[in-house]
C-alpha cells in the first residue's frame, strides 16, 4: 500500500535547522494551530500584518461562517488546488516540537518563471526570539538549494519593523511600495505595502546547517527539471 507521502509528496517535505523544523500543514496539526490563533498573533503598537483579519474572525467553533471553519476551508482549498504551474506550501514551523507558526512559499508558473514569495507569521508568545528570522532563511534556502528558485519575493506593511527586519536580516532588499486595502474588523482601510526581494546574491544563511528530505519527490512532483 502506498504511503500518504508517496501518494501526495508534499507531506514528505521536511525542513530542519537546529531544533527548528518545517513541515506541510497536515489536518492534524489544525487544533492546535486554532489554539496558537486564538493565543494572538498582532503585536500593539504594529499595523495589522495581513490584507484580512482573518485571525480576529469570530471564534465560533462548530460553525460555518467562523473562525476556524472559514480559515481551515482556505487551507484545504490551497492543498485542492496544488498544480505545477500553481501551489502554495503552507508549512508549519514547529521548535522543539511546538507549533509556533506558518511559513507560506507560493508559486505560479515556477517552472518557467523560478520565481517564488514567501509570507510568515509567528504567534504572539513566540516573537522577538529570532524565529521568524531563520523560519525565512529555511524557506528560501530551501526555494534556492532545492527547488532552483531565481528570486524570492515577499512584502510587509510599512511601519512593521519586526517583519522589516526579518526581511533585511534575510537579504531582501526594497523593490518598490504599493497601495492596497486591508479589511479590518472596523472596516475596510488603506494601506502601504514594502515589496522586498531577495536573490541568491543577496540571500543570508542561517548561522547552522540546514538539512531537507522529501525534495527530489517534490520537484518530480512540481515537475522541476535539473540538468
């Protein structure tokens, strides 16, 4: 009988530097992702990090129009929807076994563009420990060393010092501002958004070792073609 991994190889992905680990998001892993939501992301004093507060929803367990159903439905949907030429690897970051956090690394037509972004949050009790510094340095170590990547891009609303600082300490560099909106729990408001990029000039590694397991089925899967 084949194995989950073998049947769906992103599940056998996994990313690890010191005790810091990175896997695909697994059903699983979803209470006690609901508990790490509900313990608070959003830091005072800093903008709201994301375009919808989805992590402010209504905590109505059992229900089908909120939080956690409204955000596990979006999660199941990126792993539907999983397509060479368009994928999303939500991956939960996990210190000493703790779940911590998400690391998002998304693509669309990657095989042709090698061209990856990134998005990260912690939960509350866990940031400023240098975490979310080196879950990015392994998320684009990993979309450079093993799936070939050319550029990694992100962004984070300005004013946010503490996700501006994760980019520059991973070796992102500015790539220009844009306006949007974010949709608050007091309304929908206007925002400005630092585009950042890294390259593999550019890039800072983690201060360790990093290893991987899971890549050569993945990029089979992502259909990544090495010379």
């Amino acid at each position: 009988m084949l194995t989950l991994e073998e049947i769906f190889p992103p599940y056998g992905l996994r990313i690890t530097c010191r005790n810091v680990e990175l896997r695909v998001l697994r059903d699983e892993d979803f209470p006690e992702l609901v508990e790490l939501v509900q313990n608070g992301i959003s830091v005072s004093g800093l903008p709201m990090p994301f375009p919808h507060a989805w992590h402010e929803e209504p905590y109505a367990p059992g229900t089908p129009d909120g939080f956690p159903a409204t955000s596990l439905s979006w999660w199941w949907t990126q792993r539907s929807t999983f397509a060479p030429d368009r994928w999303n690897l939500a991956l939960t970051v996990r210190y000493d076994g703790e779940l911590v956090g998400v690391q998002d690394v998304m693509a669309q037509d990657f095989p042709l563009t090698r061209w990856v972004t990134t998005g990260s949050w912690l939960g509350r009790a866990h940031q400023g420990r240098g975490l979310g510094t080196l879950m990015r340095q392994m998320a684009v170590g990993f979309a450079f060393d093993e799936l070939d990547a050319l550029t990694c891009e992100s962004a984070y609303v300005v004013g946010n010092h503490a996700s501006a600082a994760v980019s520059r300490k991973t070796g992102y560099v500015d790539n220009g501002l844009a306006r949007g909106v974010q949709h608050t729990r007091e309304g929908t408001v206007g925002m400005e958004e630092q585009r950042v990029v890294v390259t593999p000039d550019t890039y800072v590694r983690p201060g360790e070792p990093v290893t991987y397991e899971g890549t050569q089925a993945l990029r089979r899967f992502f259909r990544i073609e090495r010379d």
